[in-house]
C-alpha cells in the first residue's frame, strides 16, 4: 500500500535535504507544485477533456500530469495496488467504496449519473428495436464486475431478457467501438458515449430510467491540487460542462 505523507511534513523533509526554498509547498494549501494524476471511468472521457482544459486555465498552479480512462474496476484495482492517482472518479459507488474503505482518499462526492441506451450502428442492419431483439442478436456487453455491466445485468433482468454476449469488454468505450465497427448488431452503453460517435445510434430502452448509475469523485492522499479538481467538477461551471456531454448532475441526482 501506498504511503503518503502529509503535504506540510513532505515540503519539511525535501527543503531539509535540499536545502531549498520549495516552491509550492504552501502551508495553506492553497497551491502546490506537485502534479496530480487522475483515474477516470472511461464514459467520463469526454467531459473530463474539457474540464481539465478549463480546470487547468482557472488553476495555472496545478498540473495534471495525466488522466487514465479505463472501467472503474480496473482503475479501482490499480489504485489498492499501489498506483500513483491523485483523483478517482468512478462510475458507480460500489468501486469507489473499494478504495475509500481500503483506507485510500477522503470522503467521496456524487457529481454526476447516467443510464443505459441500446448502441447500434448507424444503419441498424438487425433492425434492433427493444430489449427484447437482443435475445437474437450478435452483442457485446461490459463485464459484469464493470460498473456498465453491473447495471445492464440489472436492466436485462428487470426487462426479463436473456442474452448470450459474444463478448464481455473491460470499458464501455470498447463496447462501444465493436458497435460502431460493425463486429456486433448491438451493445448496452451509456446514453453519453454515443453523443459523440457519428457511426452509431442509440435506442433508448424501456425501464432504463429506474437503472440509474451514480458517479463519485474523491481526492486520494494530501495534493491540494488534487482536491481543488474535486471541487472544479462539483462547481456550477464543473457541473454545466457535464451536462452538455449528456450527464444528469450531482445536484439532480441528490434531490431525488
């Protein structure tokens, strides 16, 4: 397990044993020279491009040194491994609770939610109409422990649909990709990953309003910078940009 110290004892030691006056280790904490590192669901991508560009504008002190975008189960065990991640987003509260309970970051923030479409290419050549169709159909899925498998395992069941997918991918972008390149009649997806993807089209599910997945943030360790994305992504400004790539907000989802 990682170990971090706190910001104030780390700025402490490096000045003792350089001899120099560090730049960014204030004891306020109101900046900070460390870069900070972000681990995103991969649905996330898109939003996160954008606040992180207006982010980095507003906050020129804080750089982010890299955002990850991949399944919140994958990211989730690469952070109780020991991976170097100042920020974790996650799709689902179930992932993030791995992390939290396991003694990494503080407490988390829902910012944003999401739900299920039907992903099919442009031309539909199934002419896949409803859940029902996907029974006959060739179809690709998230895996199960993936915070968009977990939920389309709740959907299909709540619609009473069976399905043998071809495949079972580790990223909803990757369901998506095989949609899109023709390999598969049809995959369960967020309804913000086909926003931007011209070769697909997306049919909206009956039920898929009740199967609502919730997102939290939450800073890992001590980098003030990294609590300070935390907070630009629970902003209105934060807030706003998620909502034009599609996502129900934080705020929303916390009032009902």
């Amino acid at each position: 397990m990682r170990v971090r110290w706190p910001l104030a004892l780390r700025c402490t030691v490096l000045a003792a044993v350089a001899g120099l006056s560090l730049t960014g280790c204030s004891a306020s904490g109101n900046s900070t020279g460390e870069p900070i590192t972000i681990a995103a669901a991969a649905s996330l991508q898109g939003a996160f491009e954008q606040i992180s560009e207006e982010f980095t504008a507003e906050h020129p002190e804080v750089q982010i040194s890299s955002i990850t975008y991949d399944g919140s189960s994958t990211l989730a065990t690469q952070i109780l491994e020991g991976a170097n991640v100042d920020v974790f987003a996650s799709a689902d509260e179930r992932n993030m609770s791995e992390v939290t309970e396991a003694g990494f970051g503080h407490e988390p923030v829902i910012f944003a939610s999401n739900t299920l479409v039907i992903a099919v290419p442009q031309d539909n050549p199934a002419d896949i109409d409803s859940l029902q169709d996907l029974s006959q159909a060739t179809m690709v899925l998230c895996a199960p422990q993936v915070p968009c498998g977990a939920a389309s395992q709740r959907l299909l069941e709540a619609s009473g649909v069976q399905v043998t997918p071809a495949s079972q991918e580790q990223n909803v972008t990757a369901v998506l990709q095989k949609v899109a390149a023709g390999e598969a009649d049809a995959g369960l997806v967020y309804a913000t990953d086909v926003l931007d993807d011209g070769n697909v089209a997306a049919i909206v599910p009956d039920g898929a309003e009740d199967i609502v997945n919730t997102y939290p943030i939450a800073a890992l360790g001590e980098n003030p910078g990294a609590q300070a994305f935390v907070d630009f992504v629970s902003s209105e400004r934060g807030q706003q940009i998620l909502e034009e790539h599609g996502f129900g907000t934080g705020a929303a989802q916390a009032n009902g």
